[in-house]
C-alpha cells in the first residue's frame, strides 16, 4: 500500500524540476540589487509566460512584469535583503501572520485530523460494524472531498474568499453539532452520521482546506513571504499534530458528544474571527493587498 505511493512521489519530484522560479522573486532580486535588473527582467518575463501558458515574446507578459517591477521598486528600493523571522511578528508582517496564522490554526483545532482521521471508526459506531464496509463510505468521503475541492477552485475568484470560508465554516459548526447529536440523541439514525461526516468534509473543502492555503500564499508582504509562509505551515502541522494525539484522551474524558460540541463551539469562534479579521483580496495584486489592507 505504501510502496503504490512512491512512483507518485517521483512523479512529483521530477516535475517540480520544470517549474520556473517565481516572477516576483525575481524581480525582488533585481530590485535588491543583488544581480543584473535586465538579466532578472528577462527571466521573470520567461517564468511568467510559460506559468501563464503564453509564447515567447507575448507583450501581455511583459506589460504585467514592467507595472510590478514599477511597483515593486517604489517599495522595496531601500530594503537590501529579505526580512528575517523576528520581522514576521512587527508591523504589517504581524498582521498578515495573525490573518494567516489563525486560519490554518482554526483549519486544524475545529476537529479536520479528528474528524477525517477517525471517519472509520465513526461509522463502524454508526453501524458500519464491518471494516470493509466502513473503508468504503470512507472512499465515497474521499472522493465527495476531491469534487467539492474542484467547485471551489472554480469558485473562489468568482464568489470571493470571504463569502466561501464563512458559508463554509458556518457548515462545518453545523456538521460538528449534528455529530454531537447523533451521539447523544440520534443513534439510532446511522445516516445522520454519513449525512455529517459529508457535510463535514463538503463545507471544510470549500472553505478552510484551500482557501486558507491561498491567503497564507498572497497575504505576507513579498520581503517576508517565505518564512512568514514557513511559520504559518508550522503552526499548521503543530496543531494538527497535538490534535490528533489529544482526540482520544478527549473522547474517553469527555466523550465523543462532547468533543464534537467542543469542536463546534470552536467553529462559531472561527466564524467571529473570519468576519473580523480576515480581509477580502479577491482581484487584488499581492502589491495592493500589502498596500490597501496590511497598511
């Protein structure tokens, strides 16, 4: 089972040899002096037409690169070297950390490694007493997860990051809720279960599981976006990880009505901060969301 996944990984690793280095990145180089500013030029206009899918030469390309590297040297020409980690928690840097931040934050303690890590023993509990059985729904939720992904790609620079992450959220509390219920009240209804871990993993993958990672991507000013984006994915995988080990001390304390009303509880909080916090940049360049909304 393991070893199936590692042609796939290789697969990975040798395309990643193809992608082209980021146009900005380039262009902050160029900016900081450190090289030749039409050399950087010329590779960022290269980079930018083969991400865009656009033949050598294309004008459209080279008008977007001229307006960000205008926009680039108007504010970054005093600034000679990337910030550093301590530079993550000052200023404007702070903010887009507390925004992206506290989402893939919410992303994990709203229950996500509990609730999908343990949808096979949710649903054997639910009377799927089979293993076998339960493997199945859990591929159906698997493949339910994969569409719902693919409507929010569509989505998200139509209807906006905001409106999806708060419809989505507000799911996801529903969906916790109903699990309490279904193990409080509604056992004898093994549907409500199916019906929530859907819901569930439905809401969270409109909301919390790609958009998230694409505020973290466009939201830190570009002279610390890499390690902001490093601290942002520690956050991430750190509280991932103490959920996942705290589930089942929680469940046997608490058991599982409560946790899931915990995680609930957790999910309105979520909600309160999107609307609060978390700006909206649908349409917005990474330029204007670092001047308009971090500024």
């Amino acid at each position: 089972m393991y070893g199936l996944s590692a042609p796939l990984a290789l697969l990975m690793g040798i395309g990643m040899w193809s992608l082209p280095p980021s146009p900005r990145w380039l262009l902050l180089r160029a900016v900081q002096g450190k090289g030749s500013l039409q050399e950087y030029k010329e590779q960022a206009i290269s980079a930018l037409g083969k991400l865009r899918g656009r033949p050598p030469g294309d004008k459209l390309s080279e008008r977007q690169i001229q307006d960000t590297l205008v926009s680039l040297k108007s504010s970054y020409t005093d600034e000679k070297s990337e910030g550093s980690f301590l530079e993550v928690f000052q200023g404007p840097n702070l903010k887009a950390f507390i925004i992206g931040g506290g989402l893939v934050l919410f992303q994990q303690i709203t229950g996500q490694p509990s609730v999908l890590y343990y949808a096979g023993p949710i649903l054997q509990s639910a009377g799927f007493s089979a293993a076998a059985d339960a493997t199945r729904v859990s591929v159906v939720i698997g493949v339910f997860k994969l569409v719902m992904t693919w409507i929010a790609v569509a989505k998200v620079d139509d209807l906006g990051r905001r409106p999806l992450l708060i419809g989505g959220v507000c799911g996801i509390a529903l969906s916790l809720l109903l699990l309490s219920a279904y193990y409080k009240i509604l056992g004898g209804f093994p549907l409500v279960a199916v019906a929530s871990l859907l819901l569930y993993v439905g809401c969270y993958q409109i909301s919390f599981g790609p958009i998230s990672w694409l505020m973290v991507s466009e939201i830190f000013p570009l002279r610390t976006r890499g390690r902001g984006i490093s601290l942002a994915v520690l956050t991430n995988f750190g509280s991932n990880a103490i959920v996942t080990f705290a589930f089942s001390p929680l469940k046997e304390l608490l058991g599982a009505e409560n946790i899931f009303l915990l995680f609930a509880a957790i999910a309105f909080l979520a909600v309160l901060f999107i609307v609060r916090t978390v700006p909206e940049t649908k349409g917005l360049s990474l330029e204007e969301i670092e001047s308009k909304i971090l500024k």
